[in-house]
C-alpha cells in the first residue's frame, strides 16, 4: 500500500512538473 501510494504522488508529482513545464513554453 505504502509503495502504491508513494507511486502514485510520484506520478503527480511528475504531472504538475509536465505541467508547469507547458505553462511556460506556452507563455
């Protein structure tokens, strides 16, 4: 449980990176 929750804040963590990396090539 502990990993799969640990995986998963990694993935959102990995989104918000890919997201604020767009933010800034769109700007």
């Amino acid at each position: 449980m502990s990993i799969n929750i640990h995986s998963v804040q990694t993935i959102r963590n990995k989104n918000i990176s890919t997201e604020i990396t767009v933010q800034w090539l769109v700007v």
